[in-house]
C-alpha cells in the first residue's frame, strides 16, 4: 500500500484539524496514511513516503509556525534533491494580513520547487477571512485533487 505523510505546520491547532479531516479521504483512495505534527527533514528524504501533503498555516508576518521552523531550517541548510517528491499543498492565512497572506504555504511551495520537488495539481490557499472552517474547503480540495491527479489506488 503506497504512503502518504501529512506534514503538519500549525500554532492554533488548524492545519493539523485539516490534516484530521483529509486523512479518511486517502485512507479510502488506498494510502496509509500519517500525519506528523512534528515532522523532521528526514520525514521526506529518509522514510521516501509516495506522496507528502502539506498543511501549513501562517503566523505573523508570514511566517512558519513554531512546530515547522526546524524542518525548514533543515531544508534550507541542507538542500537536498527532492526529484523524487510529489506534494500537494494546503496553505491557510488571513487575507486581512494583505501582502503575507498564506506566506508560510507560499515560501515553502517555491523552497520545495527551488529543490526539485514536483507540486502536483495547484495550491489550496484558505482565507480565514472567507471560510471559518479551512476543512470545509480542504475537503473538496482534497477530493477533487484526488480524481484530477489520479491518485486514487485502490478501495
């Protein structure tokens, strides 16, 4: 059975309430799943998971939250080849933060590019301005992300 692991990037709880929410949906499609709220570099470069979804939610002035700044610093110092990762992204912000908007989803999306991953699909950004719940956009996301890419493996 193919894995799937969920990096989880939160201060408040959300992105790792998203991560809850999302992982049936890829249960069902045929992954075995983990969410790691803690997660470390070697997460994606040692444990070679087949695909990584990342929920992250940004604090601040778009920053990373306190769980994700040393997987970060870690990818920044370190530059490994990620060739062979495919990702999907959930980025979750606050609209009213103008400019910094989603800028944890943002910065890692272009460090992940920058290091040879590939994205597949687009990038969902939540609004906390425009959806109280972000799993009631992830959901959707997830599910319809799921059939446009083909990833569904089984029943």
């Amino acid at each position: 059975m193919p894995r799937l692991s969920i990096l989880v990037g939160t201060m408040y709880g959300g992105a790792l309430d998203v991560a809850e929410q999302v992982k049936p949906l890829f249960e069902q499609a045929g992954y075995d799943v983990d969410v790691l709220e803690q997660p470390a570099l070697a997460d994606i470069t040692d444990s070679s998971p087949d695909l990584v979804l990342f929920c992250v939610s940004t604090t601040g002035s778009g920053d990373f939250p306190g769980n994700f700044v040393p997987f970060v610093r870690d990818l920044q110092a370190q530059s490994p080849s990620l060739s062979t990762l495919t990702y999907g992204l959930i980025a979750l912000g606050d609209s009213s933060y103008g400019e910094t908007f989603c800028g944890a989803g943002r910065q890692l999306d272009e460090l992940l590019a920058d290091l040879g991953a590939v994205r597949l699909g687009e990038r969902l950004e939540v609004d906390a301005m425009e959806t109280f719940m972000a799993d009631d956009a992830a959901i959707p996301w997830v599910e319809s992300w799921l059939e446009s890419e083909q990833l569904a493996v089984g029943s």
